[in-house]
C-alpha cells in the first residue's frame, strides 16, 4: 500500500543513511513485537517518515543498538524510540485494515474472495492496534469522505485528496502539544495530499481499464488526456512537498541532527524520485533527469 516517499540514498551522509536503516529496522521490528508478524512484510517508507517526524517533534531520544534481523540472519543497527514507534505501528495496522474493508466492497471475482479469505488475519491487526484513544475514528471518518468523493464522481483533484489528506493531518499531530501540534498538521496534511494525488496518477491507466474511480481520469475525461495535462498534475505534487518542507523548517534543530536531514531528503530529494519513477513507469523509454 503506497510507499512512494524513500530518501535517495545517494545524496545523504553514510552516518544518515544507516541512521535510515537503523530506523526502518526498528519499526520493522517493533510491529514484528507487538502488532504481528505480517507487518515487517506490509511496511512501507510512508510510514518510517511519519515515524522521523514524531521522534523530530517530540524530541524522543532514539538509541542505536546491534541486533539479530531474522531475515538477513546477521546483527544489524537497530534504532529504538518504542514512542513513536507504537503510535505510528498502530495507525499502520487500523489503516491497513480499513484499506482491506475498502478492497473488499470496491474489487470483484478473485480478488475479492481472496481479501475476504484474509480478512480475519486483518481483523486481528486492527484489534491489535487499536490502543489510542480516538485513532480508529481518525482512519475511519478519512476513509469515509475518500468513499463519498468516489461516489459522487468527484472530478476535483484537491476534494477528492482532502479525506486522506486530513487524516494524515490528524495521526501526525495526534497527543502533540500546541506549538508542534500545528507544525504536524500541516507536515501530515501534506504527507497524505501527496500521497494520495501521486498514487491516483500512478494507477490512472489501470483505473481506466477497469473502470474504478480516479480524480484524475473525471478531471482530465481520459488516461492520455490526463498524460497530455503531467505537468500541471506533477506541479501540484511539488507544491505539497514544497509545503511540507517549508513548515518542517519550524521545527528542525539548528544545527541539523541525523532525523533533520533525512526528513529535507526524503521530502525535497525523495518525493521527487517518486515522482520521476511514475512517469518513467508511463514512458518507459523517457529517462527524464531528476529535478
């Protein structure tokens, strides 16, 4: 699910990008511990940036430890901050299930039926999750106005993102005090609007095969059309990475430590990645330079 907004690598220090590693290994392990198994397979980088931001802005002291990772049979840097692990965990697993439940009623024939097999598996998830007050109704009532734009055909691109976008806005902000509260608000929103507009443009000619809803393909009428009009649609996609950053700034350290600038290069360097691999995926013999 998703998972578009990575660092690239290439341009961050080695202490930082093992710092990245540490990271991800650490919730891996963590939902691993405490949510279940199936989530080190369902982790996404969406999740380990909302995991930086927390620990930026609650200022949460994140220790590095070698441990054994099962799956590369060896010690590997760990990174602990159980905190902000345990909240972002949880709102992984609840939005992991509601997206099954959304899969479920919007897909047909053998798709369905195996969603519906593994269904219970999710259940579990969810319940497992499901340890802050209020985050299940965040997940919900964000999913729900997503449902009612696809319903009603929603050909406006920001009304159609605003569901997901909002809530993203609330689970970053989730029990932080006023002062990083708003800073968190508008990181998250834009999180969420990038999120959601990139993977509308990603699926659009899949969508338009099989007939699901996309902001885009109501916008633009149709897949080429929509192809003819990726500046403007790219643009909007800068303008909330833009954002995002522009608020960061707020909140980073002066000077910047480790979680500072793998937040700048995930946001100003990755989320342009994700950007160029999309449109590479469409003209795949267009090898366009990154911006």
């Amino acid at each position: 699910m998703f998972g578009y907004i990575r660092p690239r690598k290439s341009e961050l220090f080695v202490k930082d990008s093992e710092f990245y590693s540490a990271i991800y290994c650490g919730l891996c392990r963590y939902g691993g511990k405490n949510i279940s198994h199936l989530t080190r397979w369902l982790l996404n980088y969406d999740f380990v940036l909302l995991a930086l931001l927390r620990m930026s802005l609650t200022d949460e002291n994140v220790n590095l430890c070698k441990k054994r990772c099962p799956y590369k049979l060896k010690k590997t840097a760990c990174a602990s901050a159980d905190e902000s692990y345990g909240f972002v965990c949880s709102a992984f697993g609840l939005l992991t299930y509601a997206k099954l439940l959304d899969d479920i009623k919007d897909e047909r024939g053998i798709k369905r039926f195996c969603k519906r097999l593994v269904k219970p598996i999710f259940s579990h998830i969810a319940k497992k999750s499901d340890k802050y007050e209020g985050l299940r109704d965040i997940v919900t009532d964000g999913l729900k106005h997503t449902d009612e734009c696809e319903k009603s055909g929603c050909a406006s691109i920001d009304r159609a993102a605003d569901g997901f976008a909002n809530m993203m806005k609330s689970i970053a902000a989730y029990g932080l005090p006023d002062g990083k509260r708003e800073i968190a608000e508008i990181c998250g929103y834009h999180i969420g609007r990038f999120i959601y507009i990139a993977d509308a443009y990603d699926d659009i000619e899949a969508d338009e095969k099989s007939g699901n809803y996309n902001p885009l393909l109501k916008r633009f009428s149709s897949a080429s059309e929509a192809s003819a009009n990726a500046s403007p649609i790219e643009e909007t996609l800068y303008d909330s990475l833009n954002a995002f950053s522009q608020h960061y700034a707020l909140a980073a350290h002066n000077p910047q430590n480790s979680i500072d600038r793998l937040i700048f290069n995930i946001v100003e360097l990755g989320g342009r990645d994700a950007v160029a691999r999309i449109r590479e995926r469409k003209n795949p013999t267009r090898k366009d330079k990154k911006k």
